[in-house]
C-alpha cells in the first residue's frame, strides 16, 4: 500500500528528491506554499512582489536541498529562506506606481462600521490591515508566533534574531499591533487579540 503525500514526512520526501525523483519536489511546495507565501507578504506588503519572492524562496530551495542538514525541522530551514529573499526583495530598488490600489485599500476599510462590533471576517481583515502597519520584522514575528505556531528557537533561526530579543520583540509588536487596532478602529482590544 503506497503512502499518500501528507503520509510521507519531509525527510523522507526530501531524501526521494535527492535520489532523483525530483517530480517531489512539488509536495513540499504544495505542502509550504501558503506559509511561505504568509512570511513574504507580511515583509513585502505588496501582494504581486510576495508571489514572485515566494517562487524564488522555492527555486532557491531545491538548488540548495542538498545543504540541507537536518538540525532543524525543513520548514524552519525553508522560512529562512523565505525571510532572506523577502529582505533581499525589499532592499531591491523600487519603481514608484501609483498609489491608488493603497487609497482605495484605506478607503474601504474606513467604510467599516463599528458601531455594532466586528464579524469574525471584520476582525480577520483588521488584524490583516494592522499587520501591513507595522515593521516588517514586527509583522513576520507575529506571523510565525501567532499564525505558524513557531517555537521561540525557530522565529529566531528563521529571523536570525536572538531567542531572548525575538521574546522582547514579540511582546512589543502585540503591543504596537493592539494600539494600531484601537487608533484605526478604536475597539475593545480585548475582543479582537
């Protein structure tokens, strides 16, 4: 009986790849995609640049598996990669567009009532929205916390902040994130974290 691909552990497709059967490489890419996709935006905060990032974080991936050494889990090795390429792409010169997708984006999230509380989509969306104003080192840190359920040691082998600042830095972007939330929607902070 053959193992279906959320059966077969990282290892074990990660091993099949360097024998050769390269066409696995598209498990760990189904199986990653949307984290590393979640990673990228939150540095980037542009949706088109994060999916391009994201195809390089892969490409980059599979040209060094090799290197990969097995200390740590794969996918603190491959959100390494993803953390590096999207400060990589953030560093890269900008052509300036047009910021009319932005005001339109702060135009209808101001169109939200609040007067009878957030939905659970309502508050989805302001968490989102108070994610793309803050650092992106902020946003990413919470990202992995909160969202990816990474441990401490792996926020900071992804970030290459230390394990005790990635604490310090954790606790101040909630804090930064809480206020952002009650300046822009002036809610019950309770409620929404």
């Amino acid at each position: 009986m053959s193992k279906t691909y959320s059966e077969i552990s990282d290892r074990d497709t990660i091993a099949n790849i360097l024998k050769g059967e390269t066409q696995e490489y598209r498990v760990l890419v189904d199986r990653y995609k949307n984290y590393v996709y979640a990673i990228i935006v939150r540095i980037l905060n542009n949706k088109e640049e994060a999916e391009e990032a994201a195809q390089d974080t892969f490409i980059k991936c599979f040209q060094y598996l090799k290197s990969f050494s097995g200390k740590s889990k794969f996918s603190t090795w491959l959100y390494r990669i993803a953390f590096n390429t999207a400060i990589s792409y953030k560093r890269k010169p900008k052509i300036v567009v047009s910021g009319l997708e932005n005001i339109m984006h702060n135009v209808a999230s101001a169109e939200h009532d609040t007067s009878h509380g957030l939905y659970q989509d309502d508050k989805k969306n302001a968490i989102e929205n108070g994610l793309l104003e803050l650092a992106p080192v902020d946003a990413t840190v919470l990202t992995l916390f909160y969202l990816k359920e990474c441990s401490m040691e792996e926020i900071s082998k992804i970030t290459g902040i230390k394990t005790n600042a990635v604490k310090v830095k954790l606790f101040r972007a909630r804090k930064k994130l809480a206020e952002v939330l009650k300046n822009s929607f002036s809610l019950d902070m309770e409620t929404l974290l």
